[in-house]
C-alpha cells in the first residue's frame, strides 16, 4: 500500500552508501523513521533539518521501516536556508524535536503546530532572537502541559521577571523582550530542565551553543 504524507524532517542517518533514514514528523505517524534512497549527484537539501515535503510512503510487511520516496518540497523555506541565524535556531528546533519526541508517539495536532511554527521563523524579519525561547514555550503546550509562571518557578533562578515576562506576553511583544545572550542560554536551559521533568527525558542540546553565540 502507497500513502501520500506530509513530512517535517528531524535528522537523518545515513545507511551503507545507497541508504538514508528519516527522522520525521508526520501528520498520520508522529514520530516516525522511513528509508530512502541517497539521491544521486547531491539532492540533500530536502533533507536538511525542518524542511516539510510530500512523500510517498510504501508500506514494508516484513518491517516497520517503510520506504519513502518521490519528494517534493512542500514550502520552499527560502528565509530558513539563505539566513545563518535562522539556520542556527532551525537546527536548535529540530535537534529538540528529534530527542524530545520519542518514536512512535503521536501528538495530535503537533505535526500542523509543528509546520505552522517553522513557517513563521522562516518569514520572520529581525528581532527574532527569542524566537527559540518561544517555540519551547509553545512546544511544551503542543505536548499538553503549557506552563505558567508558577509551574516554572521551581526551575527559574534569577531568571523569574524574565520568564514571567516571556510566559505573559504575546508572540510580537515576546520576541521584543531585552535579553543578553548568556540570558537566553541560561533561560533555554530552564526551558529544557522544565521540559525534561514534564517528558521524563535528558535533553542536552548541542546546539545551543551555536545560539549563544550568535545572539550575544
């Protein structure tokens, strides 16, 4: 059986020299992984972290590891890729999204918020600094527990005016707040430890790194 499906891509990881796993997020699925083909002569840059194509998906009855094929890319996410800041959060995005949500799993409407999300950074101009702090806020919504400042008081520290600051305001004036860039590190650290209790797991970002400092 054939399905057509939407999919966010995560990660992926390359199998022999012929194979590629997608790490994906999908309307129908969740989280789910699929096999493809390595394209020939490049072809990777459907593949790169957040992008959102339309896929073919055959179904394997001898494996879980079904195979997708005949991509197109669904949003062209040209703010995304023509734009060293935005590719820095979009991998901070993804990498969160791919150790967060464990295979299987299946939110509903995560994949649609999930979509909705990358397309507002990718058409965001500038002050979109926060734009990290935010998703994560949102991100622990999407999963069902969509903290208030009281929830987050036992993770602030001397982050507290902040956070409650971030947490009150809406999207426009959130992404105004004033925030040092060693504020937003340690803030997305509070963000993640909140989100690492709340999904029982460890999320150690490399990224993050990358964030700090592009947004001294």
């Amino acid at each position: 059986m054939v399905h057509h499906s939407p999919l966010i891509i995560l990660n992926t990881t390359k199998v022999g020299e012929r194979s590629l796993v997608l790490h994906t997020l999908s309307p129908d699925w969740g989280r789910r992984s699929f096999i493809t083909s390595v394209p020939r002569g490049g072809g990777m840059a459907l593949f790169q972290p957040l992008s959102i194509v339309d896929a073919e998906i055959t179904e394997n009855p001898r494996s879980d590891l079904w195979r997708a094929h005949a991509f197109s890319a669904r949003h062209p996410l040209t703010g995304l890729r023509t734009s060293a800041a935005k590719s820095a959060i979009s991998l901070f995005l993804s990498e969160l999204l791919y150790r967060t949500i464990r295979e299987g799993a299946r939110e509903e409407g995560l994949f649609e918020w999930c979509e909705r999300s990358v397309l507002t950074l990718d058409a965001l101009e500038g002050d979109y600094a926060n734009y990290h702090l935010r998703f994560l806020l949102e991100f622990a919504a999407a999963l069902g527990f969509s903290p208030s400042v009281e929830d987050l008081m036992p993770f602030a520290g001397e982050h507290l005016r902040e956070l409650r600051e971030l947490v009150q305001s809406d999207f426009g004036s959130c992404m105004l707040v004033p925030l040092s860039g060693q504020a937003r590190s340690e803030i997305a650290e509070i963000l993640l430890r909140y989100l690492g209790y709340h999904t029982e797991t460890r999320i150690e970002l490399r990224s993050l790194r990358v964030l700090q400092e592009l947004f001294r």
